[in-house]
C-alpha cells in the first residue's frame, strides 16, 4: 500500500517565491505530497482550522504578522503541527531564535534545494513526533493511564484557546473517590490502586474519547467534555452516578465506588481562569460530600 501524501501548508505572500518553493519539492523526487497555499497568517490558521497538516512551512513576513511572531503565533495556533521557516534573512541568530519559539527548522530561501528542503521537513515532522511522545510520557499517570496533572492543565489551557476561538463553551467536572482511606485500611494499598483504576476506566467509558480525563492527585480527578445541545451540569452528573451504580451493581470487588463530583461551566463570554474553574467545581463537590451518605467502602463483594 502507498503511503499517504505528506500533507504540506505553505504560507507565502510572494507568488513567485511559492512557486519556487512548489517546483523544488516537486524537482525532489519525493513521495507523494500535497501542498496547499496561504497568502496570509490569517489565511493559514483558517486551513489550518479546516483540516491537520503534517508540517507548516512558514515566510517571516506576511501582511498581517511580521518577524519571529510568526512563529510563536503559529505555534500556539497549532502546536501540534511542525514548523519550517523559510526566510529571505540569512542570519544564524534570529535562526536560533525560531527554534527557541518553536520552528523546528529554519532555511534560507534560495539556498535550500528541493532536497534539502524535503529532507527538512522529514526531520522536522519525525521529530515533532518524537518529542510529542516525550511531551505524553511526562503528562499521563503511571497508574491509571489517564493525563496526570501537568497533561490536565496543559490541554486545558489549550481547550481554553480552542473555545475562545469557536466561541462554544464547555464543562469541568471534578471528582473525588470517597472512602479512599477506609479502602486501604480495610483492604490494603492494592485494592486502593485497583479502586483508583476501576474510577479511571469509569471515567473513560463515561465520556467521549475526544473529552479531557485527568487524575490530579490522590483520589481527585478532574475532566473536561465539550458543551452539546444534550449536555447540563446535572445530566453529567446523572451520568456518571448511573455508571458508579452500575459497577457497584456487578459486585465485582471488595468495595464499591462512590463518588462526590463538582461541575462548572466555562463561557467564552465571560472566561474565566482554569485555576479558578477547578476551585469553583472542587468547593461543589465538597458540598456534595458534606451533604451525601458516601457509599461504605467495606461494601462486602461477591
């Protein structure tokens, strides 16, 4: 089977430094590749919006960005695509200075042949990859398999972005395992780390793959999911008691499950701080737990 085109956006003010750029990758003798155009930074992000990249190759100077906020612009546009710049400026510092914003490459127009350029992007999108891995190893929970508290806060900032720019909202869910100590006292710290990953995967089978499912720490876990027509503070909730009710249902361990969870909605309107988000839902699900009869975690099981 032949492999998939590389998927390249070009974003290039100079028409006829476009068509360089195109006839050097063409002249290459590469595999498949597919580029596509943009005149503008603006112009860039829209297709970048419409659909992935495997790499951004990117002129410093454009109608509506200049220099090396270029680069850091793009980036936290679309952090998760590689980028090459391509300059008209040869100079070994403000090359440095991409990178350190976050281009991973950086090539003079006119000096960079159509195999010096493919060979670029390669390096480019296969280290992106590899330091996208790093980035993941550092951001899941080694026990559950969940994002740990960097990876939450990482991809909520960016969740953040994401609903300011298409103006939809969405819902941050804080959870706590009840009775945490009393399932390591009565049973011992295994069956503490098997009721934690017995959450985790209630979790995940609870929300959607493309949801924001976190352990913070200890017992707390935290969960982002993107507003819908179907979606209510108390629907979610209802949700994800039904799922608790369900496992306890199959008596499957030496305890059941009970959680106290805190939901908040975060409204592009008015934003508000992530910090703030996981107080505000952290203080209602501590009301819920002063309020609630927990399940006994010493539930004999079957």
């Amino acid at each position: 089977m032949d492999a998939p085109p590389i998927r390249v956006l070009l974003i290039e003010d100079n028409p006829g430094d476009a068509r360089l750029i195109r006839e050097a990758l063409s002249d290459s003798g590469a595999a498949a590749i597919q580029i596509d155009t943009a005149s503008s930074l603006a112009e860039g992000f829209a297709a970048l919006d419409q659909g992935s990249r495997d790499v951004v190759l990117l002129d410093l100077s454009l109608p509506d960005s200049q220099g090396l906020d270029t680069v850091s612009r793009t980036r936290a546009h679309s952090p998760e695509t590689p980028i090459v710049v391509l300059s008209g400026l040869n100079d070994e510092d403000t090359a440095v200075q991409a990178v350190r914003e976050g281009a991973q490459d950086y090539l003079v127009k006119g000096e960079a042949d159509g195999n010096l350029l493919m060979r670029s992007i390669r390096y480019a999108i296969e280290r992106h990859r590899m330091q996208a891995a790093l980035r993941i190893l550092s951001l899941v929970d080694e026990l559950t398999g969940l994002y740990n508290r960097r990876g939450f806060m990482t991809l909520a900032e960016h969740q953040v972005k994401l609903s300011q720019r298409k103006k939809t909202g969405f819902y941050l869910i804080f959870a706590d395992l009840d009775g945490m100590k009393a399932i390591n006292d009565t049973h011992g710290h295994p069956a503490g780390d098997m009721a934690l990953t017995d959450t985790a995967n209630l979790l995940t089978e609870t929300f959607r793959g493309s949801d924001i499912i976190a352990r913070m720490g200890g017992d707390e876990f935290a969960i982002i999911t993107i507003d819908s027509n179907n979606n209510s503070a108390e629907a979610i909730e209802q949700r994800l008691q039904r799922r608790v009710a369900a496992f306890n249902d199959t008596r499957r361990r030496p305890y059941c499950l009970s959680l106290s969870v805190g939901v908040v909605h975060y409204d592009p309107q008015t934003p508000t701080p992530i910090p703030e988000l996981l107080d505000a839902a952290d203080k209602r699900m501590y009301a819920q737990k002063r309020e609630k009869k927990s399940c006994r975690p010493d539930a004999a099981g079957g």
